[in-house]
C-alpha cells in the first residue's frame, strides 16, 4: 500500500496548508473592507442619515478642480521634502559621530533616542509651539533684542512645520543610519587611509559615497511618514492656514456638517494612491541602498576615525543636540506642568510652581480611564499583532505556497496614511457594525490592522536567523508541524517576538489620527485626550498628563531598546 | 627598508585581563625582500603588520621606513597612516565597489601629496599598472563585476600604482579557492621580484610562507618565536612550536642524561630507547626535550634489507596504516610501545601489518627545546637600511 505524501510538503504544490488558509483569511477580513469602504465611499453621494446614496464622480471633480488644491499639493511636497531634509542631517551628523568616531559622551545620544521614542507627539509638538510661539522664550528674547515690533518667530506656519516634523524624526533617522553605518566595513576606509587619503577625502570618496544610497532611501522614508502625518499639520499647520493633504481630510470631517465623507474619502483615495507609488520607489532604493552591506572582517574592531583636537567641538555639538531635541522640549512640558496656568518662562512665576496640575490629573476619573485604555489597547495590539506575526513572519520567510499572498496581504496597511485609516474604518463601524463604534475594541481592531505589516517584519527577521535545519531535524525526529512551531521556533524566535511586542505597544499607544475619528466617550485614550486638552487651551493639565504618560512609556521604550539592542533586532 | 624595534601594544579586556596583543617585536626586512610574519590565528601578526601601516597606534617601541622613523615612543613621533607612502592589500581586498576598476587604482595618485598628478600622467601611469595586471580590459567596469581574483589583482594594482617604497599584504589570498591560491601564489612572487619592492606578508598558511618568502618570522602570542630563511624555518626548527606548525612533524619526547654542548650530536632518552639527536642549541642534563624528524626523512626498509643492522637509530615497526597520497605514500607505523611515526614513503609499497624496519637518519633528528625558551636566528641577509 503506497504511503500518501502530505500535499502541503510536495514542492512545487499549489494546495495551502491549514494555516496559511486562516492566516491568509484573517488578513482578507481586516484589510480589504478598508479599502473597500474607502472606495465606495469616494464614489458615492451621502445623504442627510449617512446613507449611502447614488454614484458619483462629484468628489473627485470637486477635488482637482478646487483652486486649493495645487496649493496643497505644493505644500504637501515643501512640507515633506522639507522635515526630510533636518531628519537626514540632523540624523546622519549623530550617527557618524555615534558609530565611527571616538567623539566622548555618544552614549548620550542613544539615551536621548530612546526617551524621544517614549514621549507622544501631539506633547512633543506642543512643547515646540509653546517653546517657539508668540509668547515663548525665543519670541520674548527676540523681541527685548529686537524691539516690540520686530520680527517674531511665526511657528504657525509651513517652515514651523518642516523644523517641528524634521525634529520629530531626527531620532528615528538617526537610530537608521546608526545601523547603517555600524555596519560598514571599516577596510574601505581604511584602504582609502592607505592611499593617501585624509579624514575629508576619505569621508567624500568612501564613506558618504558608499552611504548615499542608504541615506536616499531614508530621506524617502521620512519624506513618506512626513507626507502622510497628521499631528503635525493639524496642531502647527491649521492655525496657520497652511495646509497640507491630510489636514484637508480632517477639515472636510469637522468644518462641515454634516461631515463631507465623501469628498474627505476621495482625499483619502487620492493619498492612497500617492502612497502606494512612493512606497514602490522606496522598496527598489531600500534594497539599493543595503547592497554595499558587509560584515567586517575576523576579529576587528570596526575602525573609528580619532578626532584628535575635533574632540572638544564633537563632544560639544553632541550634547547640543540632545539639548535640542530631547531636552528643550521636555523641560517646556514641565514648566507648563507645573504652573496652574501657562505663562512664560520669567523669575517671577517660579513661586507659583507646585503639582496641582499632577494631582488634578492623576485623580480624576477621566484621565484614569484614559491611561488605562491606552494601556490596554496597546498591550491587546501587540499582542494580536505578535501572534499573527509570528506564523505569518514564519510562512513568508520559509516560502511555504501562499507565502507572497501573505507577505503583499500584510504589508498592504502601509499604504494607509493613519488618518485614513481611521476614516475607513469609521465608515465600517458606522454602516456594518453600529455596536463596535465608539468602543475600545473598534480601536484595537483598526490598530491590529495598521501594525501588521511591522510585526511582520521583525518576525521575518526573526525566522530568518534561526537556520531552517533547526527545524528539519525535528522533522526527522518526527514532530509535527504545530509541533516544531511551538517547540523549536517559538523559543528560538523569543527575542523578536519580545521586541515585535514593545515596538508595536510603543506604536500602538502613541497613535492620535488613526482613532481621533473612531474614540468614544467609554474609549477615550491619551494621546487623544491630549489632543483635545490643546484645543480646549487645558495647557497644565496636557503637560501634567503627558509627563505622566512620558515617565510610564520612557520605561516601556528603554525595555525595548535593552531588548533590541541585545538580540540585535533592529530598532524602527 | 624597514626596521622594526621593540613594538608593544596590548588590547585590554573589558575586565582588564590581557586580550592579546603584541610584546617587544623586533625585526628588519631588507630592500626588495618578501618577508613573511607567519602565526597561527592570535599571534599578533596582523596587529604588528597594522602598526607597521599606521592603522594602530603601538604602546612602544620604533618603526623605521627607508631611514625615517613614522613611529617612535620616545620621541611621541607618529606618521598617520596616509603619509606613511606604502602600499597595502587588505584580506577581503577593499575594492571600492562604487567606483569603476580604473578609479580604484587612479585613488592614490589623485591623493598624492607629493606631487600634482595631471590628468594625463594618471591616465598614463593606471592603464600601465592595470596591464601589468591583466585588467586593462575591465578598466571603466564597476568594480563590484569582477571575481575575487580579478578585485585582488585590483587591490594589488592600487597598492602599487603610486610606486610605494614598501608593500604590505594581510593574508591577500585566504578567500580564494584553492587552485587560484596556487596561481596567485606564483603571480604574486613574481611581481614582488619584477618591482623590486620590500613586502611584508602575514599568513597563518606555512606553505604559503615558505614557497614565497625570502625570509620568515614566526610568531607566537604575540612575540617572534623564530627568524630564518624558509629552509632554515624548516630544517632547524628553534623549538617544539616552529616544528610543529610547519611542515609535519614526529616528535619523540626525552632527556637527556648527561649535557651536551651545543652543534653536538648524543644519545637522548626516549620511550624507544635510546635515540641520536644534533642538539643544535645544546642541552641541559634531564631538562625535558624532544626528538624531531620529518616523516619525509624516515627511512623504511623491509625487515632483513637494512644495510647497517648495527647502527643507532634503528628500530622494528609494523604498519598501522596505509594512504596513498599522489606524490607520496603516507604510513602510520607502530615502533615500540605504542609510539606511532608518520612517515612519507615515496617508493616502496607498503600494506597493513606490514613489519619493517624503521632508521632515524642522526643528522635529521633534532632535539629540540619545548618552547617557552626561543631562539632568534639572525641570517646574513637583511640588514639595517
């Protein structure tokens, strides 16, 4: 009697195992009804109850024949080339300093990276706005400087934008490109030492040149992230009147009423396609740029350039930039959260300092709710997300049939700007599932959706380290699928799996615009309460809440940081 | 050429033990010599060879290039690496991949500090080294095209484009195959001698060192162990270690029972009784030594054939184990109690259990001190310059 081979191990066979079946249906579920919705809804009329109502192109037209909207466009271009451009500098001068030179104090930069991974945004560009507004301490000084009716710092405003954005991801740049140049293979610069070459040629010819490419793919990467922000253009940029893209969605969902879905959804479209194409042009350079990759060699340590009588400026421009981009902002949080009521920096308040915002906040009922909801939607996010991840980072890295449908399935959330997002997800819960909207668990579904793509990266990267043989030899010992899974990989994929968690935790509680639209009175969470307390002017309170909530998340980031850094997973 | 005084430095744990290093490294290498630093993984070969290069910083001690010292303690003088006009091939070669096979070798011309190069005369001078080299046809190819032997021709090519007065070579053949190893081995040769130009190689490879060197310095855990001619290298082997990592070796351990002075030829005590030995060095009465022959020197007969049943050395063994190996025939024979000798038997076949007769040529046994103790050899050649 011929033995029956099991369909799913013959090579070569189209049959997908149980798992990757339920795998690839779950995915379907959470990711095609967004784009589905969107869809739908950018092509049809709405009427007074919300309604769908008949075809139309009218929201399309609307949209290319507004005067608006090559101004917004433009300013969606300047806006994001322009936080590209300080990401990348800021960013590339920390990380040669941190990783190939002998400058002192560079430990300080990792520790800034890691405490700005912790503090939310809408608290970080606050503190920017009350640091640089009209009655900030620069303002103050320039104006004692310059006279009464001299120029001022105008923060609301595009060029606010482009220094508050570019800050916001000089820590993620620099994180990147720390990897990158950790990296590199010091012969080459050595070699180049050996030809003659001095520190500048050097730098010129090999190190920057061999880095371009890298540093093209991450001036991309933030010019995405930047393009597709809402924090940023919402609390800078509409005061201001600057707009950008994804502002105009959420006006077109607050100025008008009733809210004009079906315009903010042709937006929403037209994001997604714009994304989508430079999502593809940052793939093609990604893979460009880590070409020149290379382990350096046995046993040597990675050569680092000795700035001799430079020393002293390095260490100097190092602190400086911590104090800039970590410290500034922080130390403005505290003042305004110490003071009942926000005033400027001047000798004089300082008597009225005490922690009644503290007390306020930790005991109302509210803001209790708050912290724990987003302490629960984080942990039930990453924790969903870890486990989808894991079995789909396993099947995409070990080519099982399916694998390409998983690996597209699960990376398609990233085309959806998180505004976007939410706004889909919106007219879901609203049409197909009245029950979940306003719930905390309509929050963790649309985030779960959202972080899929970079829990599957770290799990990828996780099974890619642990040789396949480990598995094959329990086959041969005769386990099972299911298993080798729990008993072979699972252990061996701990520190991604640990590390997927934090990450997707940090994300997940950080995370405003993607359920600004979706949160209820019951599921209310920080970082949109602080978003609301801005726009209410509840400015101590804000900074009281968001210290709190900067001290308890500094400690999940450094967790994360320790754990990555450790395993060697990568960070961002 | 090169003169090479008292080098120390030590790397330093992160509890403050002693990681490895080099101590007090003494040696010369002569114009237009191939000078070998020849070590087992750790010796500090490659760390001596990057201090000579300007690429680490020694603790102490003098490096002297051409008559101008780069490096000296004493005098706090230190030469960065980029002034110190040598020319050097790295182990994973280096090869800029970004730029073509021609602005590779045309880099140090463009950083010479010497002279202005003008666009022609660097023209001129790469497409010559290039064609020395068998590469003026890739000469506007990226580099990241060519093959590992191509780039490590390359490598050479912008070693020596500038016409350096010294070449340094960091085990420039380890990531070859094997029968490209041998091809560049000859190329490699060959070129050092056509320029004329003092190399210093570091290999951990001992027929590497010996088929190209004029002149090797073995090391061990940071210190030369020995210095010598490759036949010098082998033949007289200044302890146990230098025995052993060149070349195969059998090694009788022993004593002797009275002293011996040093070039004499006496009886050493060992498990087989017995045994003749040049003691080169001289010994001390029951200091523990050891008996060396190269199993290439063996002598086997069959039982009954020798020619001289009486003399010393001689002893009855059985074959354990046969290998034919090509050129030669590799034999485990069992002489004694439970000592076993290699020996290469290029005539005479031999099968399993075979009893035959086992001669140890006086004049190619060696005694041999077992290591601690080294012994420099100082050759004719090489010279201060």
């Amino acid at each position: 009697m011929a033995i029956a081979l099991d369909d799913s191990q013959s090579v070569g066979s189209r049959r997908y195992t149980p798992k990757v079946t339920i795998l690839v249906v779950l995915l379907c579920l959470g990711i095609i009804p967004p784009f589905l919705f969107l869809a739908y809804a950018s092509l049809h009329q709405f009427d007074p109850t919300g309604a769908f109502g008949p075809a139309t192109l009218a929201h399309f037209i609307g949209i290319f024949t507004s005067r608006a909207f090559i101004p917004t466009l433009l300013a969606t271009a300047i806006y994001s080339l322009g936080a590209a451009l300080v990401a990348l500098v800021i960013g590339t001068v920390q990380a040669w300093l941190a990783e190939r030179t002998d400058a002192p104090l560079r430990g300080i930069l990792y520790v800034a990276s890691a405490i700005s991974l912790g503090i939310p945004y809408v608290l970080y560009i606050v503190s920017w706005l009350l640091f640089l507004g009209k009655a900030g301490p620069v303002n103050n000084m320039l104006r004692s400087l310059l006279g009464s009716a001299g120029p001022y710092i105008d923060v609301y405003s595009l060029g606010g934008m482009v220094f508050v954005e570019g800050m916001l991801w000089s820590p993620f740049a620099f994180l990147l490109l720390s990897s990158v140049f950790r990296n590199a293979d010091a012969a080459y610069e050595e070699a180049a030492t050996m030809c003659g070459a001095g520190l500048p040629a050097t730098l010129r010819h090999v190190t920057f040149a061999m880095a371009r490419p890298a540093l093209l793919a991450l001036a991309l990467l933030v010019f995405i992230k930047a393009s597709e922000s809402f924090e940023v253009p919402a609390l800078v940029g509409l005061p201001g009147a600057a707009r950008v893209l994804t502002s105009t969605i959420y006006l077109r969902l607050t100025l008008d009423m009733p809210p004009d879905i079906g315009s903010a959804s042709a937006f929403g479209v037209l994001l997604l396609i714009i994304m989508a194409i430079l999502l593809q042009a940052y793939s093609r350079i990604y893979a460009e740029g880590h070409r020149y990759r290379s382990i350096t060699g046995k046993g040597y340590r990675p050569r680092v350039v000795r700035l001799g009588r430079w020393r002293y400026p390095a260490g100097i421009l190092i602190g400086l930039i911590p104090l800039i981009v970590v410290v500034i902002p922080l130390a403005t949080i505290l003042w305004a959260a110490l003071l009942p009521f926000y005033q400027p920096f001047s000798l004089q308040a300082v008597p009225r300092l005490g922690f009644d915002n503290f007390v306020q906040v930790l005991r109302s009922p509210s803001f209790q709710g708050a912290i724990i909801n987003s302490l629960v939607l984080g942990a039930a996010t990453a924790t969903l997300v870890t486990a989808l991840s894991a079995v789909a980072g396993w099947c995409v890295a070990r080519r099982v049939p399916g694998s390409r449908l998983i690996d597209n399935l699960a990376t398609l959330p990233l085309v959806f700007p998180a505004i976007v997002l939410g706004l889909a997800f919106l007219e879901i819960f609203v049409h197909a599932g009245p029950l979940l909207y306003g719930s905390l668990l309509s929050l963790v579904l649309v985030s779960t959706v959202a972080y899929v793509p970079y829990g599957l990266r770290y799990a990828q990267l996780g099974v890619m380290q642990i040789h396949p043989e480990l598995e094959e030899a329990a086959d041969i010992s005769g386990a099972g699928h299911v298993a080798t899974f729990v008993k072979v990989v699972v252990p061996l994929l701990v520190p991604a799996i640990v590390s997927c968690w934090l990450f997707v935790f940090l994300l997940a509680v950080r995370a405003m615009s993607m359920v600004l639209l979706l949160v209820g009175p019951d599921s209310q969470v920080v970082a949109v309460a602080l978003f609301d307390l801005w726009n209410n002017g509840q400015i101590g309170e804000l900074a009281a809440l968001g210290c709190v909530w900067t001290a308890i998340m500094t400690a999940f980031s450094v967790a994360f940081f320790a754990v990555a850094r450790r395993y060697q997973m990568p960070i961002g | 050429m090169l003169r090479v005084e008292n080098l120390t430095k030590i790397y330093f744990l992160s509890d403050l033990s002693s990681g490895g290093g080099i101590r007090h490294v003494d040696f010369n290498v002569g114009a237009g010599e191939f000078y070998t630093l020849l070590g087992p993984s750790g010796c500090g070969k490659t760390t001596t060879l990057r201090a000579v290069a300007g690429l680490e910083e020694p603790a102490s001690g003098r490096v002297t290039i051409a008559g101008r010292a780069v490096f000296d303690s004493k005098t706090k003088e230190f030469v960065p690496a980029n002034r110190r006009n040598i020319g050097m091939v790295f182990q994973s070669y280096a090869v800029w991949p970004h730029m073509t096979v021609f602005e590779n070798a045309a880099f140090p011309l463009r950083m010479s500090r010497t002279r202005r190069w003008r666009e022609v005369e660097i023209g001129e001078r790469v497409a010559r080294t290039l064609d020395i080299m068998g590469l003026a046809a890739f000469a506007s190819r990226s580099a990241a095209q060519l093959s590992g032997g191509q780039q490590q021709r390359l490598a050479l090519a912008r070693a020596l484009v500038a016409e350096p007065r010294l070449l340094l070579l960091d085990e420039p053949l380890s990531n070859l195959d094997a029968l490209l190893r041998e091809q560049m081995r000859l190329e490699l040769r060959r070129l050092q001698k056509d320029v004329g130009i003092a190399a210093v190689y570091v290999t951990h490879d001992q027929s590497e060192a010996l088929a190209l060197s004029d002149r090797i310095a073995v090391m061990r855990d940071g210190a030369i162990v020995q210095i010598g001619t490759p036949r010098q290298i082998y033949y007289q082997p200044a302890n146990e270690f230098v025995a052993t990592f060149i070349g195969r070796s059998n090694l009788l351990r022993g004593h002797f029972t009275q002293g011996v002075a040093p070039q004499a030829r006496a009886p050493m005590q060992t498990p087989l009784g017995p045994l003749l030995c040049e003691c080169p060095s001289g010994a001390v009465a029951g200091e523990p030594v050891a008996a060396l022959i190269r199993p290439e020197h063996v002598v086997l007969t069959a039982v009954g054939r020798a020619s001289d049943p009486a003399a010393p050395n001689r002893f009855r063994g059985r074959i354990a184990h046969v290998a034919f190996l090509g050129e030669t025939t590799e034999c485990l024979v069992q002489v004694g109690d439970g000592v076993e000798i290699v020996v290469y038997s290029a005539a005479g076949e031999y099968t399993l259990s075979d009893r035959v007769d086992v001669f140890f040529p006086p004049e190619r046994t060696l005694a041999l001190a077992s290591g601690e103790k080294s012994r420099v050899q100082n050759s004719s050649k090489g010279n201060q310059s």
